[in-house]
C-alpha cells in the first residue's frame, strides 16, 4: 500500500515537472494532463509577446559580392570577385583573382564599419596559386561614398597602371548580391 501512494506521489510529482516545464516553454500542455491539485505559475513570457531584439550591425550592409575586371589587349583578362559574408559574430571574406597566369583563393577577415572595411588576409583556400601574403595583411579597404564604391589599393595591386591609383571606384556590388 505504501509503495503505491509513494509510486503514485513521484508519477504526480513528475507530471507536475513536465507540465510546469511546458508552460515554461511557452507550451500549451494537454487538458487532460492537469491535475486539480497541481499549482500552476502564471507565465508572462507567451511567444506572441516576446520579441527579440536584434541589433543590425553597420557591417551587415558589406554583406554580399563585390566585381571588377580588367582588359589588357590582345587577350589578357584579370577578373576579381570578394564575398563577404557573417558568420558568428564576425566578417569575412573570400576572394578570388583569375587572368592570365593568375589563380588567386584567398580568405580574409573583414573589419570596419558602415562607411568602410579594411580586408585582412588569413590564409588561402585551395587551388591557390602563389602565396605572396602573410597573415595580417591589409589586401585592400573599400569606402562608401554618397555616389561610389571607392577602392584603395593594399597588398593586392590591379593588372593595369591605368587603374592603381586608390581612392577611385573599380569594384561595384555585383547584380542579385544582398
């Protein structure tokens, strides 16, 4: 007799654990689960009225993939592609530069704020062909103007003289990118 009010007594004192943890989770238990002898704390955090906060970094709008391309006659070409993406909380980027005698897959840590971003080598990627950079390297910084999307040369310098003077635009945010 004894064991079965004990038995009876920690099956209740269960059911009460999980339909507390239920309403505390925000989960509507069952009906038939309560038990007239259970007390149940009111909750104040229902789904519908918590909202979360999610502060949008300045970063967020660096998100996305960035072009330029060089053309030197007869046929030598020179096409760069950085995307920079999240992940946890910090920013990256992967670059790749191909053109004549050029194969270049880079990763980099992306560091800035909504106006400007500085491109810091980490290490490269595979099928990398030549490895003339060291970790901490700035390859290159973008800044955001009212109009253009301007580039300052780093580590990483263009094909062509006509384009490596910094402070021009060369790279545009490609079409369809975030």
């Amino acid at each position: 007799m004894i064991n079965k009010v004990i038995a009876r007594s920690i099956g209740s004192a269960i059911l009460a654990l999980v339909i507390v943890s239920m309403i505390g989770c925000g989960v509507n238990p069952p009906s038939s689960a309560l038990n007239d002898n259970v007390q149940h704390a009111p909750s104040g955090n229902k789904p519908e009225e918590v909202k979360p906060t999610i502060a949008s970094s300045p970063m967020e709008s660096w998100v996305g993939e960035y072009e330029f391309s060089e053309y030197a006659p007869p046929d030598q070409n020179r096409f760069y592609r950085i995307s920079i993406y999240k992940e946890d909380k910090s920013y990256y980027a992967t670059i790749d530069i191909d053109g004549f005698q050029t194969m270049e897959r880079l990763q980099a840590q992306v560091e800035g704020d909504g106006k400007g971003i500085k491109i810091i080598f980490e290490k490269y990627l595979p099928d990398n062909l030549w490895e003339p950079y060291s970790p901490g390297d700035v390859l290159l910084r973008l800044e955001k103007t009212d109009s253009a999307l301007n580039t300052f040369w780093g580590k990483i310098h263009p094909m062509l003289k006509d384009h490596a003077e910094s402070g021009k635009t060369y790279f545009e945010k490609a079409a369809g990118s975030s």
